[in-house]
C-alpha cells in the first residue's frame, strides 16, 4: 500500500465533479466519467425495467423485438401513385385538418402550426382570409386529427388537408400503405407556419399541376422501388432526413421519362422542373413515406419494446411502441432544437421542436445515419467526427442494423435500427434528430436547422404501459 501512494495518482472520477475539483486543486491527474443513472433514478420505472428483464419476460421481448426489426427490414415500400388526400387518405374529410405530432387542440398549437392550418383553410376556401380562418379553426367546426393516425405523415406542422397531392406508398411485403403530401421546396411554405399569398398561390399551382402531372406519371411508371432508391442516396452522401441532394436527383430522375410523357403542356413541365431544380428536398417526402411504411408494418407485435413512432406537434413530442397497439401516444414537452439560424433571427424567435419527419430517425435514417452525410454538419452545426459519434451512439439504443441501408464510412454498416426503449432508459442515451426550425410566430417560416433530443418522459410512461400491459398478457 506504501509503495501506491509514492507513485503519481491517476484518479477516474465517477459522478459528482466537485471530487475532480478538489484533486485537480491538489495537482492530481483527474479524468472525469459522467455517469448517468438508468432511468434518471425513477425508482418505478426502474422496477419496471426489472420486471421487464426476468426471466422468461426478457425472451418473449426479445424474440419480439427480433420480429419487429425482421418486418422493418424486410419492408419493401413502393411508390405507387399520387392523389389528393380526400381520394386516398383512411378517414380524411372536407372539414378536416390532420397535422403532424400527437393530438394537439387549436389552442395549444404553436405559432407555425396555427400559421398552416390558418393558411389550409384560405387555399381549401372554406376561410376568406387569416382572420376568418382563425375564428373558424377555433369555431369546433373542422375536425384536427394527427396524420400519423391515418397512415400519414407530415414534415413540420404536417398540415394536410382535403384537395392537397399526396405520395401514395404501398409495403409489397406487407400490403399496407401510407401517405405523406408533397414538398413546397423553399424555406416560406406552408409547413413552416408561412401563409401569405405567395404560399397559397404556390399551393394552387401545386394542385392544379404539380399533383396532376405526377399522378398521371405514375400511372405511366406503375410502381418506383423506393427503398433501392434509398440505399444509394445513403451511399451518394444523404441522411435523408435533411440533407436530400442526392434523393432528389435520384427521384427525379426515376421520374423524367415518365413526366415527358403526359398531357401537360411544354410549359407546365418546364415550371414542374424548375420547381424540383429550386430545392434539394423534392425527395424528403418520399423518405417519410418509406419510414412510415415499414414502422407501420411492424406496429402491434405483442411484448415488443420497439418504437413504432416520434413525432412533434410544436407543444409535445410523442412516440408510440409496437407492443402497445393502436394509437397509444406517451408524450412529454416539446424541446428546444440547438443549431444555427438564418441571418436576422435569434434564439428567442425559434419555435418548439415539432414534426412527424422523426419518423426517419425511427426507422434509421436522419440524426441516425448523419456520419453518411457529413455534408450536413454545415447545415446543423458540430463536426464530421461528431456526425460518425451519433450514429455509433444510436447503436447502443437499438436492436440491429438494416443490411438494406448501409454506411460506406463505417464500413457498410447497416443503419441503426429499431429504438429499444428499454436500452434508451437503461443507458439514458437518447434518439437524436436532426431537423429545421420554425419561427415560433406564425406567418413567417423556417429560420434555421440543428440537432434535438426527445424528453425522457415519453419513455418513462411508454415502459410502464408497456410492464402493465406485459403483466395484463402473463396473467
């Protein structure tokens, strides 16, 4: 023991850092670990997490984790064809509004997505103006509903409503299908809170043409393999989520021949193609859609502890789990996304996370893949090296690698897929996302990007539903 205390210290400092503070003042060499206790030491949720991992229970979650991330993988979603959401959307009516994010009621919406509801209801007609649109979306007299429940998802505010083109996906493994509506492109759209006569003008056209001309594409095309798509915009240098270069070309691309050949005049496709050219997040859409297609495929598998869904209203984040079925959200605040903004725009000005495009971070794509775009760091702050960290970092919260959908840099590593909630609370690592940011007062649009994490709330409850639902199915 004498002989230990002659040679220098090198201290390892768990927890608290005023033990590395006061070793540090006395010329000791410190390094400090910072521990986290599982689940923020809630005492019911980690006898929860005990339930959940005795025997016999830990096998029955496992084995359906393993067919969850099984249906994920296997998933072959297709594009099939556009129309309008009335035509197509499960439940979608003339007075309703769905947005994305768990249910939320006009008065808790925040500014952007009172900003494209407002906005909806002018280019639907059933408002005159902004004024009249306010009284009548607080009137009780049209219906808001999350887009996630009705096999739809929405970037941002996600408003959709009746007349607007829509992405139509079908799952070739599975047979189910999902939607998403088209992108606006520039940065003052509709989905970030914007809402003046530009927007509605461009919404119009969006209708009147843009949607036409690919439906009738498709019904020329047939059916475009997304997920093929998908693999080489990952390996072209896109997460897919933010950054979309690549997937945009590919797209469209896959689209041309078929767009030449419609009725549209010369004129109307030159304007479509203009429109594509003008913004790189033509495709981002089109990878929602995909992700909403296989999670859910892999919704309702009894015991999974795998997240099925995340998705944000601007006032809460919500996510749901394959093994509590149907639409049973667990939700928690709405965060702050930390990233750079516009030049004239301040922190203050920012609004709440919000959007259902988490749904590629659910299925793998997006702040999970980030280290097959380090392009996108520009765009969302930090370094290439940190963008390679967070996806090796989302492995440890989930349950495989898609095989599908590989990395080159990590050496075609599948992408991280299927969320664990139990890993998530055990080693208090949390998804990251990587998305835009509104401005928190409608009418005024996107004002910058960066990185955002979920609370850690909505994966408290989700694992006490889920130990209560476990003990319901054992008897």
């Amino acid at each position: 023991m004498n002989e230990i205390f002659k040679n220098e210290l090198e201290v390892i400092n768990v927890g608290l850092e005023m033990f590395k503070s006061d070793l540090s003042e006395q010329g000791v060499k410190v390094s400090q670990v910072n521990f986290i206790p599982p689940a923020d030491g809630d005492v019911e949720v980690l006898d929860a997490l005990d339930y959940l991992d005795t025997p016999g229970i830990r096998e029955k979650i496992d084995a359906a984790n393993k067919e969850v991330v099984e249906k994920i993988i296997n998933s072959r979603p297709m594009l099939i064809g556009f129309d309008q959401a009335i035509n197509v959307i499960p439940g979608m009516k003339k007075n309703m509004i769905i947005h994305a994010g768990p249910p939320v009621k006009w008065e808790n919406m925040c500014g952007a997505m009172r900003g494209a509801v407002t906005g909806a209801l002018v280019f639907e007609g059933l408002a005159k103006d902004i004024e009249d649109a306010e009284r009548l979306a607080a009137s009780g007299e049209i219906e808001f509903s999350p887009c996630h429940e009705h096999a739809t998802v929405g970037s941002m505010a996600g408003v959709t409503s009746p007349s607007m083109y829509v992405h139509i996906v079908e799952n070739k493994t599975y047979g189910n299908v999902s939607y998403t509506n088209l992108s606006e492109q520039l940065s003052k759209i509709l989905r970030m809170g914007a809402n003046d006569q530009s927007v509605i003008d461009r919404l119009v056209w969006m209708r009147d043409v843009l949607g036409p001309m690919l439906k009738e594409a498709m019904e020329i095309a047939g059916e475009l393999d997304l997920r093929l798509m998908l693999s080489q915009a990952l390996h072209m240098g896109d997460e897919c989520h933010n950054r979309n270069v690549a997937g945009t070309t590919l797209l469209i691309q896959a689209l041309t021949p078929y767009l030449v050949q419609t009725s549209f005049s010369t004129q109307d496709k030159v304007d479509v193609f203009n429109f594509v050219a003008s913004s790189d997040y033509f495709s981002g859409p089109t990878w929602m859609a995909l992700a909403k297609n296989a999670m859910d495929a892999a919704h309702n598998v009894e015991y999974s502890s795998v997240v099925t869904t995340m998705a944000r209203n601007g006032y809460e984040f919500g996510v749901r789990v394959s093994g509590l079925e149907g639409n049973q959200w667990f939700t928690g605040p709405a965060q702050v996304v930390v990233g750079p903004l516009f030049a004239g725009f301040k922190a203050e000005d920012s609004g709440l996370d919000i959007g259902d495009s988490a749904i590629t971070e659910t299925y793998g794509l997006g702040g999970f893949a980030m280290s097959t775009a380090p392009a996108i760091v520009s765009l969302v702050g930090g370094t290439v090296n940190d963008s390679i960290l967070t996806t090796k970092k989302m492995g440890e919260i989930t349950v495989t690698e898609n095989p599908n959908v590989t990395i080159p840099i990590l050496n075609f590593l599948g992408i991280p897929t299927g969320i664990d909630i139990r890993k998530v609370l055990e080693t208090g690592v949390l998804p990251l996302i990587d998305t835009a940011i509104a401005h928190k007062e409608p009418g005024i649009g996107m004002i910058g990007a960066g990185v955002v994490n979920p609370p850690m709330e909505c994966f408290k409850k989700a694992v006490l539903a889920l130990r209560d639902r476990i003990r319901e199915l054992e008897g």
